[in-house]
C-alpha cells in the first residue's frame, strides 16, 4: 500500500470558536470548508505538513444550548501530537492567547512536551526530541539538519 499523510477528523461543539483556536492560535491555515464563513459544518486545516480535519458534532437545528459533559469527558482519549521545537516560544504565546498550561517539561523517555487542551477538550502536546537518541531519529525521519543537542 503507498499511503501519504493522515488528517484526523476531530467533531467540535461549535465551528467558530474551534477554527480561531486552530487558525488564529495556533496558526493552521484552511484549506477548505462546507459552506462559507466560520460558521460551516466541516472545515480542513494544514499547517506545515500537519493536517486535520474539524466536524461540527451536531447540525446547526439539532445543537444543544451548551456541550454535553460525557462527550466532552471522552475526548480526554484523544491527544495530537505535533512537532514544536521552540516549546518556550510556543508556551509563551499560548498564554498570551489565554490557554491553561504547564510549562514545557522533559518526559521520561527523552521528549520535552508542552501539553494543553483545545476548546473541545482535546489534548494537544507540542513536543521536541530532548536527547541525542531522540533528535538523530527524528532527523533522520523528518528531514531535519543532523546536529549536537543539549539534553
């Protein structure tokens, strides 16, 4: 099988709020939507080879007034990790957008991570090699320029 790419498909309360935490926080582009405006029932999103796909969870006419708390509670199974080096600049600029984290901090198998949630409850870690070992993999399987790391 020649596979490429993956775009996982997130359902979100509400349309709007999600596309300004994915395209105006954290900066993802789209690429395509349902309908015009923000206020669309699908809508694709890419940022620099991360792609994902939003769904509203629930047609505009059959829309609760406020998200279910079981779903949302399922949504803690669910984690996007993406590739961040500059994990400092990125917790400082998510807490200038007002989003609830930790500080950075180094994982015990070597990655440093920034882990957060998005309006729908979803988890998110921005993470980056913390080791040698780490850094060489993913060089070698992202394309990055071989160097020295600090750990």
């Amino acid at each position: 099988m020649d596979i490429h790419g993956v775009s996982p498909l997130l359902q979100v309360f509400d349309m709007p709020t999600s596309l300004r935490f994915y395209r105006d926080v954290l900066g993802f582009k789209v690429t395509g939507t349902s309908g015009p405006g923000d206020d669309c029932n699908w809508a694709g999103l890419h940022l620099n080879g991360a792609e994902i796909m939003l769904n509203t969870a629930y047609e505009s006419d059959n829309r609760p007034p406020a998200p279910d708390p079981a779903r949302i509670a399922k949504h803690e199974d669910v984690c996007l990790y993406f590739g961040c080096e500059d994990l400092e600049g990125a917790y400082k600029h998510l807490r200038t957008h007002g989003i609830e984290l930790k500080e950075p901090n180094v994982a015990p198998y070597g990655m440093k991570q920034l882990w957060f949630k998005d309006p729908d409850g979803f988890g998110i870690c921005f993470q980056w090699p913390a080791t040698q070992e780490n850094y060489d993999v993913w060089a070698k399987r992202y394309g990055l320029e071989p160097k020295a790391i600090g750990s």
